[in-house]
C-alpha cells in the first residue's frame, strides 16, 4: 500500500518509514504541509497518509481541512502524528477530519496496528465504490448488448437537447429496427436473435463518433443521438449506417447471416423535448418500414 508520511523531523520521518516499509508499504516522504497539500491533490494519491500536527507552509491540522474539502469517491485515511497530548487537542484533530491519531513519541506496534486499521478502511472503501459503480451500470446498461438501457438513453437525451438549446446547437436524432427480426426468431431461434441484437450493436457503436450516444430502447430497436456540426449532413451518416449493417455479415451460433434496419430521423426544434423528438422519429421509421425497409426517412 502506498504511505504518505509528511514529518520535518528528520528521525522521526525515517523511524515511521523504515517501520512501514519493513511492512510491505510504499512510502512517499515529504517535510512540510504544503507539499503534503500538493501530493493528496493528485488522482493517484496516496490512499492513506501520516501528517504531523507542526510542519512548516501548513501545519497538519490545515492539511487535513483542506483534503476533506475535496470532493472525491475515495478520500484517504488520515493518521494525525502530534506531541499534543491534551484531549482537547485531540478532538480538535479527530474534528478536523482525521481519522486516527498517533503520539510521539511512538511506540512501534501501536503505528503497526494504527496503519492496519487504515488499510483495512481504505479496502473495505474500495470495495464500496467499485459495488456501487457496479450497481450503477446494471442499472444504466442493457444486460444483454452492454450498451445504454432505455432509460439511460433518454436521460442522455435530456441532456443533450439541454446542451444543444444553450448553445444554440443542432441535434439530430434516429430510431432504428431490425427489418423481420421476428422472423429472425421464428427461423434461426432467440439465441440466434440475441447474437444479431449484440452484433448490430458493435455495428451502431463503431459506426458513430466518439461524442455520440447510442441505447437499446427495448426490444429490436435503437436510439442515436447525434450532434450535428455546421456542414455535416446528419441525413448522410444515418445513410451510412444503413448501408453499413446491409452490407455486414453477422455471425451468430447459427451462422452468418444477413439483416438490414430501417432508420427514422428526426432534427431538434426550438420547442423540442424528449416526448416531441421521439415521436417524430418514431414516425419517420414508420414511414420507412412502410416504404419498403432498409432505409433512412428524415423529418428534418
């Protein structure tokens, strides 16, 4: 585990760095405040640091202000090193933010144990986070394409309708399905349905630029959102898409076969919302399913 020790005395930095990297640590030595300061800024941080109380540029107590005034997932666990022995001063510290404390001068297997804490919270904090972020994508993610779920789709709508209208930019947006895809199912069966749901999806994403938004809505079909810049012909890169999953040969546990998808598009108003753009799109596919398939129909 990475160890700051931010101390200025000399022996006592070197006692508490020997002690923990017989320990296994990987210890980061500073001298004063602000350069503890500096070094708990950075995104890879040290997860747990020991700061004396009286340092020169800022003392201990100031640099832990500072580090809980950040926000961060992942803050560190801090041991506040002091000579101040009242209890006040104490609470003063643990109220200032740190976690723990340790006297000087100290004794080995009390720092031993003190670090021990630490490094079980900072694990058992990791743990959390990484919980929680994997909450957090099975609830934005369809479970079986990987790509944004019907909800998270929409609310990135939201905001890029919110962005576009600030900014006075242009938006498009375009609704795909899979042409006979129930008779996909009907043929091949639903595994074989799954592969061409997952395989149109790494077509979709590789077909869009980095800054455009692709979901599963449900079902076979799909929504793009597309931010359009000045001379791009959003209609065009809709068109291309088509083109590209006609000319694709998807692989699935039946064997490779053909698909195409019809695509509606619609453009953003000044009066735009969720509800409104969709229901253009939604109309423009009908349109193209109508008009034979395997095509692009824009209200633009």
């Amino acid at each position: 585990m990475r160890i700051l020790i931010a101390e200025d005395d000399l022996t006592s930095r070197q006692m508490l760095a020997g002690v923990l990297r017989k320990a296994g640590h990987d210890v980061l030595e500073t001298v004063n405040g602000l350069e503890a300061w500096n070094i708990l800024q950075d995104n890879d941080a040290p997860r747990l640091a020991i700061l004396d109380w009286v340092m020169p540029e800022l003392d201990g107590l100031e640099v832990i202000r500072r580090v809980r005034a950040l926000l961060s997932p992942q803050p560190p666990y801090l041991i506040m090193l002091t000579t101040k022995g009242e209890k006040t001063d104490i609470i003063a510290g643990l109220d200032a933010g740190a976690n723990d404390y340790l006297a000087k001068p100290f004794d080995i297997g009390e720092l031993r144990a003190r670090v021990e804490v630490g490094r079980r919270m900072v694990e058992l904090q990791e743990a959390l986070v990484r919980s929680r972020e994997a909450l957090f994508h099975q609830a934005t993610h369809d479970p079986l394409t990987g790509m944004m779920n019907r909800r998270a789709i929409l609310d990135q709508l939201d905001r890029e309708l919110a962005r576009a209208k600030r900014r006075g930019e242009a938006l498009a947006v375009g609704m795909c399905d899979i042409d006979f895809f129930k008779k996909i199912n009907d043929t091949y069966g639903h595994h074989c349905g799954d592969d061409v749901l997952c395989r149109l999806a790494q077509i979709l994403k590789d077909s869009l630029r980095t800054y455009d938004s692709v979901g599963r809505l449900g079902g076979e079909e799909f929504l793009m959102i597309t931010p359009i810049e000045d001379g791009v012909d959003a209609v065009g890169l809709y068109d291309r898409i088509c083109r590209g999953v006609a000319e694709s040969s998807i692989a699935t546990r039946s064997g490779e076969i053909a698909i195409t998808v019809s695509i509606g598009v619609a453009a953003m108003t000044p009066e735009s919302s969720v509800d409104k753009i969709l229901e253009e799109a939604d109309r423009a596919l009908y349109q193209a399913k109508n008009n034979g398939r395997n095509r692009v129909i824009a209200k633009i």
